[in-house]
C-alpha cells in the first residue's frame, strides 16, 4: 500500500509537469511570434526549433498520463478520493462505487444505534427521576435492631472497635466504630443496639466496615441507642408518618444521610425522635441510656 509520502510526490510531479507544459505552449507562442517578424532565412531555424518544443510537449503529455495514472491507483488503494482519474480507466469508478454500497450499510446501523441510544437514555432519566421524587426523610434510612456479639480493638487504630454484629441475616456483618474512648471493651460485647444497614461499605485503616452504630452524641459522652426490651435482630425501626422504604444501599453524592442527620435527636424523655417523632420497635421507644436533648449520629 502507497504512503501518505508518496501519493504526496507524486501528487507534486503531477501538478509541476502541468506547470511545464503551459510553459512550453507558451515557449511556442513566443517562437510563432517571432518567426512572422523574421525573414524566411530565419525561419527554417525557428521551425525546427518549434518541432523540438513540440516533440518535447508531447513526451511531457505522456509523461503526465503516466504520473496521473501512478497516482489515481495509490489514492484508490488508500481510500482516498480520486486526484485525477487516467484517460482510459472505466473500471476504475466501478470499485469506488461497490466500495462506497457497504458504507452506506454501516451508516445505517450506525443510525439505528444512534437511534437506539436516547430511548436508552430516556429510561435512565425516568429512574433517575423516579429516585429523586422520593422524599429525603428517615425512612429512606434502614434502621433495624443488632446485637453485638462481639467487640475487639482495631490492630492498626487505638480509637477503632471492630464489632461482629447479628442483623438477622444469613452470616453477621463487620461493623468499624470510633467507641473506644467513651465506652470500656468489657460493655460492647453481647449487647443489643440500633444499626443504619444501607451506608456504602467502605474500608477503614484496611477492614471493610459494612453498617453503623448509632449512639446519642456528645463531645465528651457517647451513648449506644437501645430497642426496647424483647427485640430481636433485624427488627424494623419505625417512625409514624414517614413510610419505611429504604434505599438498597445510601448513594454518598446524595448526602440523604446527612439531610437527615439535623433531625434525629434524643428528647427531654431518654427517646430517640426525628422530627419530634418516637423512633419505635413493635410498638415501643428506642432510648438512650442517660443523654437528653441530643444529636443521634
């Protein structure tokens, strides 16, 4: 296959032999010219001059066919567009019809695929859509009952428990809290608490933490939040006037967390709210231990 180099030159032999030929005509003009004004013992010299000039114009001509010829087939087989097509040469646009037939099949397809992409994208934007008609309150948060059956310290962070905590599920579920200041080791095994099941998992100092502890917060006190006695795991929290119909899993870029984070307070009574209303298990309050009048983070 011809290089773009070489299509290149021969494109420029072409368009430098057309630039001679006019050169020559003119060459001949000048002699006609001159061969009137001249006498007749001139004139022999100037008709042979002229049968050279011509016999040279036409050796050109020939050689100008030849280069248009070499350069039409190295822009053919290149895919390029015909520079100039030699003289004898039917064929020749026969092959760039057939092979321009299957590009216009691929045009085809191209737009039926293009065609194709925006209903695609049409449902997306309907789920999208479907999503953010749902309203940011708590019960896009799944909140059910845990029990932790055990706690250890984090091997590569002081401040870290790593808990195995039972949600009612097939295997129990790894859990990373920042507890260790504010409650003893000996406290955090085998205790019931309430858990947020739909956070994205996400590693901390190397151990994937896959839900979170919620606990009545203070600067210098922290409190896990208790169900009601009797509770199981994987029992629904429940809060009247919002429906329960949690997100599979929080997106992050959402933030509806943290839009909801402001709301979830304890009360004067030692009771988990949002909004001002009870959080409860099969009828009765979640509590806090001692904290009144805080955030539940």
């Amino acid at each position: 296959m011809a290089s773009a180099e070489a299509i290149a030159k021969l494109e420029t032999k072409a368009v430098a032999a057309e630039k001679l030929i006019q050169l020559l005509r003119q060459q001949i003009s000048q002699v006609k010219a001159a061969q009137a004004g001249q006498g007749s013992g001139a004139g022999a010299a100037f008709s042979q001059e002229i049968v050279k000039l011509r016999e040279e114009n036409s050796q050109l001509k020939s050689d100008v066919e030849t280069w248009k010829a070499k350069l039409s087939a190295a822009e053919v087989t290149n895919g390029k567009n015909v520079f100039c097509a030699p003289a004898k040469s039917d064929e020749k646009p026969k092959e760039v019809k057939e092979e321009a037939a299957p590009t216009a099949a691929t045009e085809g397809k191209e737009k039926k695929v293009k065609a194709d992409k925006p209903e695609k994208a049409a449902k997306e934007k309907k789920e999208v859509k479907k999503e953010d008609d749902t309203p940011v309150d708590i019960g896009r948060l799944d909140l059910r009952v845990g029990h932790i059956r055990k706690a250890s310290k984090h091997p590569d962070a002081d401040s870290l428990y790593v808990e195995e905590i039972d949600l009612g599920e097939e295997k129990p579920r790894t859990v990373i809290s920042g507890l260790v200041k504010f409650i003893p080791e000996e406290e955090m095994q085998d205790r019931m608490a309430i858990i947020l099941c739909n956070l994205k998992p996400s590693k901390m100092r190397g151990i994937m933490s896959e839900a979170m502890v919620m606990c009545a917060s203070t600067p210098e006190k922290v409190e896990i939040m208790a169900p009601p006695a009797g509770s199981k795991p994987g029992d629904l929290v429940q809060v009247d006037g919002y429906s329960r119909n949690p997100d599979a899993q929080l997106n992050p870029k959402k933030k509806i967390f943290e839009a909801c984070a402001p709301d979830l307070k304890v009360n004067d009574t030692k009771q988990a709210t949002y909004k001002g209303v009870l959080w409860t298990v099969n009828g009765q309050p979640v509590t806090s231990q001692t904290l009144v009048g805080v955030q539940i983070k």
